[in-house]
C-alpha cells in the first residue's frame, strides 16, 4: 500500500514538474514576442551553393531550411518558403547559414535558348578575368564579344595583347569558382571554332591574362 501511495505521489510530482516547465516556456516564448515583435517564416541555407547552381527539388529539400525569427531581424527580400527557389539560379556563391533572398537568385541564361551557332561552331567554356561589368550588366543572348589575350612579357618589355578570336557569340557568363570580385576570373561560354578553341584553351595555360571585349 506504502508503495502504490510513493508511486502515486512521485507521478504527481512529475506531472506538476512538467506542468511548471511548459508554462515557464510558454511565459518566455509571449516575453520574447512581446520584446522582440511578431515572428515571420525565412529560408536559411544548409548548405554551401555554388554560383550558377540551379535550385532543383533535391537542393530544395537537403539545402534549404526554413525558420521562424522576429520580424524584425529579417532582411527585406528573404523568402519565405524553400519553394519559391525552385528552378532560379544562384547569381553568387551562397554560404550555409545565411538567409536566402530574393535578390541573390536569377533565372539564368540556358544555352537551348542562345544565339544558333554557325556550322562549325561549338560551345567551348574558358575563364577569363576582367569581367565585372559584364557580369553586372548581364549579356543579352546573342550578343558577341572579342577575346583578347594578353602574353607574358619575355624580356624587358611588356608582353603582348592580341585579339585571338574576334565576333564570337557569347552564350553564357557567370562568375568563376572564387566568386565575383576584383581580381577575380569569371567562366565564359563561346561559341569557338575548332581552330579559336585550341588557340584559347592553350592561352589559359601561357597568357598573362583572357579578356572579353563587347562588340559595338
């Protein structure tokens, strides 16, 4: 009888202990609300994305997250759903942890949808440095650049720039793996014969520097 009578008595302290615990949460959750203001949905990266990755299903369920946090710490332009990425592209490398926003997402520039290449004429992807402004001003489809390539000096002098491919379509151009930046090299698909290929694929290789140049 003693027995039965301390195991109801323990239950009942349990109970109570657990009664206690979820008002003193509850009390902090309504402290923070009213300290901190109303609570909105975000998304939150899991993972590292790439520049010029896609959002598919599969990056949507393992790499996005969304929380709830205080409206008031929420940048403008955060999504709110993990669903709103699907199929948009990341315009720069986005680090696990921070918030996705809207502004950080394009919907690139698929390749079925460029210029028609000339007989003759494959897409061949190099990287090339001085970049920027085209990247900022995002080429349209269509548009042709010339790459100049710029040689290492051998001797006193400077080396030598040349245009080694001149009027060729551009096709696609998204930032290089360091992400945008001064100094940084960006990946630019063209449009190359077999001979202009070989040619810039070796001056990656021995040239000081690959640049583009718009036409017009």
């Amino acid at each position: 009888m003693r027995r039965r009578r301390r195991a109801l008595l323990f239950l009942l302290l349990a109970l109570l202990t657990a009664a206690g615990a979820a008002t003193i949460a509850n009390g902090y959750g309504e402290s923070a609300v009213r300290g901190y203001g109303s609570l909105r949905p975000v998304v939150v990266l899991a993972e590292d994305v790439a520049a010029g990755r896609r959002i598919g299903p599969r990056e949507v369920e393992a790499d996005l997250e969304q929380r709830r946090v205080p409206d008031r710490f929420a940048p403008p332009g955060a999504l709110l759903a993990p669903e709103e990425a699907l199929g948009l592209v990341a315009r720069a490398p986005l680090p696990a942890g921070s918030y996705l926003l809207g502004a950080q997402l394009g919907v690139g520039h698929p390749q079925r949808r460029g210029p028609r290449l000339g007989e003759g004429r494959r897409p061949v992807e190099i990287a090339v440095s001085g970049a920027d402004a085209l990247l900022s001003a995002g080429p349209s489809a269509g548009s042709t650049v010339d790459v100049v390539v710029t040689s290492e000096p051998r001797g006193p002098g400077p080396g030598r720039t040349y245009v080694a491919a001149a009027g060729v379509p551009l096709l696609r151009l998204r930032p290089g793996v360091e992400g945008p930046g001064p100094g940084a090299t960006a990946a630019a698909t063209l449009g190359l014969t077999k001979r202009q290929a070989l040619r810039l694929i070796a001056a990656e290789s021995f040239a000081r520097g690959v640049t583009l140049l718009p036409e017009g």
